[in-house]
C-alpha cells in the first residue's frame, strides 16, 4: 500500500508557487504544490475558513481523472480540513456521474464515493456537521486528531469534545473513528481489541 497525505493539495489548475514534498509510507516520494495564501482559490478572501473548497477539486480530479481505479492500493489522507464539507461533494460527484452517464461518459466503472470510500481518508477535531453526516463519508475513512501543539488545537479538552461530538455515535462507530482506522492505515503497533479502547481512560496496547 502507498500512502499519500495531501493537506494543502489544491485545485490543481489554480495553483501556483514552491512544490513541496510528502514521503509515502509505500517508499515513494510524491510532489505536489505547497500551500498558498488563499489555499490555491482565486478569491483573496477564501483564506482558511474556505480552504476546503480548493481540495474538493483536486479530490474530484483524482478520482474523475481515473488515477484511483488505475491505481486501487493508493490511498489519500485529507488532513486540517474538518469534514461537513465532504458528504456534500460526494453527493453531487454521485449524482452528476450518474445523470450524465455512468462509466460510458466518464470512463469509471465506479460512483465517486465509492472510490472516496475505499481510498480516502479525511481528519476531523471538533466538527459535528461532518459526524452527522457520517452514513454519507463512511465511518472507515474518519481519522479524529487533536491537531496538538497548534494554536487552534482543542488540547486539553480532547475527551470532553469528543464525548459532545460523538453522542449520537454507536460504540463501534467512535471505536472505528478514533482508534481502528488510523491503527489500520498506518500500521501501527498497537493491539485492537475493540470499542472498549474508544472509551473515556480506554487503552490501546502494544502488540
């Protein structure tokens, strides 16, 4: 498996500036453009708030252009993003390779979220729009972080915005959310043991 991270891949076509590099954990060394000052969107006032409009294109590229079904073990980390952006895009992306013709017209012979689903992973902090929207994503491509040391961390209160974000969550959805799926992706050396660890003073031990 190769993974690449693309926090900070834009719309390619708008994109400008220094190239930065991100290593795959497959031994590949993959380019692409640094971070811009509006996040590779025309518009000056974009800046952060907006910054996850640019990746939406570039997600769309990916997978439009043909790159994930000719590439099927590639996976894509979109990080500092959130997520109540993403249920959205997959939901028009579906619906307008559907309405224009399916695999004739775009020559993929899968819906958009389908490849979103088995290729991509996005991150998420204290974003509930995107855990509301979760059956549309798929709880297998959430990965929560803290973001710590950063400014906008929610360090030291972790556990108690998780605890409010995540209510609504089944056990084994926090469970996949939280631990499984970035113990998975990144093959760390932890044992899953199950939604036991996903609790508040759960622990995750070493294999």
């Amino acid at each position: 498996m190769t993974l690449l991270g693309i926090a900070g891949v834009m719309a390619l076509g708008a994109l400008g500036g220094l190239v930065g590099a991100l290593l795959g954990l497959g031994g590949g060394v993959f380019l692409v453009p640094a971070l811009t000052l509006v996040y590779g969107l025309p518009f000056r006032q974009a800046g952060s708030p907006l910054a996850f409009a640019g990746v939406m294109f570039t997600i769309a590229d990916l997978i439009q252009s043909g790159v994930c079904e000719r590439y099927p073990g590639l996976k894509f980390v979109i990080t500092e993003f959130e997520t109540g952006w993403t249920a959205i895009m997959l939901k028009r992306l579906d619906w307008n390779y559907i309405r224009l013709g399916g695999a004739k017209t775009f020559g993929i012979p899968l819906k958009p979220s389908a490849y979103w689903k088995r290729q991509f992973y996005v991150t998420f902090e204290d974003d509930p729009i995107g855990i509301r929207t979760r059956d549309f994503i798929g709880t297998n491509t959430l990965l929560w972080g803290s973001d710590y040391p950063h400014g906008d961390s929610i360090f030291p209160h972790s556990q108690k915005v998780l605890n409010q974000i995540l209510q609504d969550c089944t056990p084994e959805e926090r469970y996949e959310m939280t631990v499984k799926n970035v113990t998975e992706l990144y093959n760390l050396p932890f044992t899953l043991e199950g939604p036991s660890q996903a609790k508040v003073g759960g622990s995750i031990g070493r294999s």
